[in-house]
C-alpha cells in the first residue's frame, strides 16, 4: 500500500497511472489531470502501442512520429502536479 492509502498499480498503461493520479491528488489540481489525459488521449495511447509493440512485435515509427511523442511527453512532464 502506498502513503496515500491506495494499492500498488502493476501497469505500464500511462492513461491509467494518470486516472490513478486524478484520484490522489487535492481538489484544486484534479481538473489538470484530467486536462491532460484528454489533451493527449491519442498520445498516450501511441506511447502506450509503441511500448508493447516494441517488446513484441517489430514496428518502426518515423522521425516525425517521435519528435511529435517527445515533444507531448515533455509537455505532460511539464504539467503534471
């Protein structure tokens, strides 16, 4: 169990840790949680593909599908509470 009284998550899924997150954090910041899920819903979901794929399967992303990922995961860094 975690300090704030929820259990350990075994996920690799991002859109999950940041659900798990929205539950945790004080009032005043859920809403930015969410903001952010649903800002980057696809993102996510490509960042989330591109890691089971990349353990399973062989797929090969562009330089602009990158860039463009990097780019939004550097922005979901920058406002996550």
């Amino acid at each position: 169990m975690l300090a704030e009284g929820v259990d350990y998550y075994r996920t690799h899924s991002v859109r999950v840790l940041l659900e798990i997150l929205s539950d945790l954090v004080p009032e005043n910041k859920k809403s930015s949680v969410k903001g952010i899920s649903e800002n980057y819903l696809l993102e996510l979901g490509v960042l989330e593909d591109a890691y089971i794929t990349s353990r399973y399967v062989m797929r090969e992303f562009t330089k602009q599908e990158v860039e463009k990922l990097a780019k939004s995961v550097k922005e979901i860094m920058r406002n996550v509470p």
